[in-house]
C-alpha cells in the first residue's frame, strides 16, 4: 500500500487544485504548405487536434458536419480528437493526412505538403497542426464537458496571452528559421493549455453539471482530493469526515450533487486514473492493481471491466499490436 500520510497541499479552490496537473504533452506536429485546392481528412483519435493557421484563409468542417471559415492567425482545438476536415473550400475533395508525404525536420516536427498533387504555383495556404495528449483519461468528466471544438477567436477578449502567442506563432511559421519547428512546438502546446485555461475561467460553458458540483463549496474539496490522490483508498467515513458530515447525510448529499454515489465516484475515478497507467505508461496490470490497493489482478480487471467496458488485458493487447504494425 502507498504512504498516505503526508497531506495534500491545496489551493482552497477546488477547481484549481483539479486542473492545476492538467497538462497536454505533444506527440507530433507538421509544418504544411497546401496550393488550392486542397482538403486534409483528420481522422478520430484519442489524441487532441490543434491546427494554426498561417497564411490564407481556409475552412473547416467541424465534427457536426457544418463548415465554418478560419482566417489567418485562426488557431483551433479539438480536445476530444474528433474526425474534422481543412479544405481550400466547402466540399473539394480530400486526402487523408496520412496520404501525404511528410519530411521530418526535427524531433517529432515534419514539413509536407501538396505540392506533388498540383504542382508549383503561388504561395500557398500555411498551416501548422499537431496532436497533444491530456494527462487525464478520456472519460474524465471535464475532458468530456469541452466543446468538440475551441477556437482562439472566441477567447481573446477574455485572454490577454492569446494574440501574443498568435503572433509569435504566425512569425515563426512563415520563416524556415533554424529550430523554428521546435519552437512553434512549444509555442502550440502553451497556445491549446492557455485557450483551455480561458474557458475554464468563463465557466466552463455551463454552470451545471460535474463543474457546479466541484464549485459546490463543501462536496467541492472532496472531489478534489479525489482526483489528486484516486490511488488512496478512500471510504465514505474518510470522506464525510473531510466534509464534516455523518456518514448517512454525506452520502445522500454526495448523491444528490454529484448524480454518483461516493463509491462508486470514486471507483470510476480510480479506473480512469488505471487506464492512464496501462496506456500511458505502459504499466503491467499487476503494477496497477498493487497500486491501487487491490489483493489480486482479478479482482482489478472486475472492477476496470465493469467501469470502463473492457478488461485490462484488452489495452495491453491494443498497445501489442501497435507494436508489432510499428515494427
């Protein structure tokens, strides 16, 4: 078992002491030069998209199916990963990103373009995009509360770093400077954690739900040292002495807030928080279970199975295969 008994710090906010970890990593990202017409196809994944764009306008179309037109220095967000377009305009005909040639010029930063398909012409549409993991679950409840898509342009009256980090991005995308991937890398991972930051602040988008229970000034606390410490074996008597309520009246109020019952709340939490080790960190299942407090490995695969779906073994099977198609 872990050792527990160092306390917490927190900041009094419970809002902030659950996103003060929040963090997006960057995978890969392409610096592209696409001549008209062009359509990119971007398909689901459980990675979030980001795309800057440089030059030109262009459009794109949105999950739900609608098009909307980005201007020059537009930069977009989808969290979840969902499937979208980028296209020269509505309904020209698409390419898979993965269709095109792509060159890379250093670490995890690659240029392509289409330049091959319609040949030498005038400058085209400069894009650069990438993909970011969060460093919470997919299931986690505010992952799942965010637009399917966030646009800088919605925020920048509210977020005085966002035109500033646009403009540095734009400066470095049109010049082929040394380095200049790397930094725009780095300048796209500040950009998507700062437009997350401005929506949390403006409320998330809605004041019910997950976010009004966490504001909820006494259910709010043990929400977060939930989610800051999922691997603790918390009980509904440890928790409603952090509320300062019996245990009958904490549970009920718990319920009634939160749509969950505390165990079960906190199970979820802490399968979430397992699926992160199992794919993140490639952790071995039997790591995982010891880590949480379970005595055996099949007792951990019953309780993952029965929150997320599928067993444990199912995600180190997805990751084997990766592997073997990598090789």
């Amino acid at each position: 078992m872990l050792d527990h008994s160092s306390k917490i710090p927190t900041t009094g906010d419970p809002l902030t002491d659950i996103l003060r970890g929040l963090r997006l990593d960057g995978v890969d990202y392409a610096r592209c030069e696409m001549r008209e017409p062009w359509g990119i196809q971007f398909p689901a994944r459980a990675a979030a998209w980001f795309h800057f764009i440089g030059r030109r306008d262009c459009w794109l179309m949105e999950p739900s199916g609608e098009w909307v037109q980005l201007r020059a220095g537009d930069a977009v967000l989808l969290p979840r990963g969902a499937a979208h377009v980028l296209a020269s305009e509505p309904e020209t005909k698409v390419w898979p990103v993965k269709g095109f040639e792509a060159e890379e010029v250093c670490k995890n930063v690659y240029c392509m373009s289409n330049e091959a398909m319609c040949g030498e012409g005038r400058p085209g549409t400069l894009l650069f995009f990438g993909s970011m993991y969060f460093n919470i679950d997919s299931l986690h409840p505010l992952l799942g509360m965010m637009p399917d898509v966030m646009r800088t342009h919605e925020l920048e009256a509210y977020e005085p770093a966002i035109p500033h980090l646009l403009e540095a991005m734009a400066r470095e995308v049109t010049m082929e400077r040394v380095g200049s991937g790397g930094i725009l890398a780095r300048l796209a991972d500040v950009l998507a954690a700062t437009v997350i930051r401005s929506w949390v602040e403006r409320g998330c988008g809605d004041s019910s739900g997950w976010i009004a229970a966490v504001r909820d000034r006494e259910i709010g606390k043990v929400l977060a040292a939930i989610h800051l410490d999922p691997s603790r074996e918390w009980t509904v008597e440890t928790l409603a002495r952090m509320m300062g309520a019996s245990r009958s009246g904490f549970a009920e109020r718990f319920a009634t807030i939160v749509g969950e019952t505390p165990a079960r709340y906190v199970t979820q939490v802490r399968m979430h928080q397992a699926r992160q080790w199992l794919v993140r960190d490639r952790m071995k299942i039997s790591v995982v279970a010891t880590r949480l407090g379970y005595e055996s490995d099949a007792a951990f695969s019953r309780a993952f199975k029965r929150v997320i779906g599928s067993p444990p073994s199912h995600f180190r099977a997805e990751e084997q295969a990766e592997l073997r198609q990598a090789g």
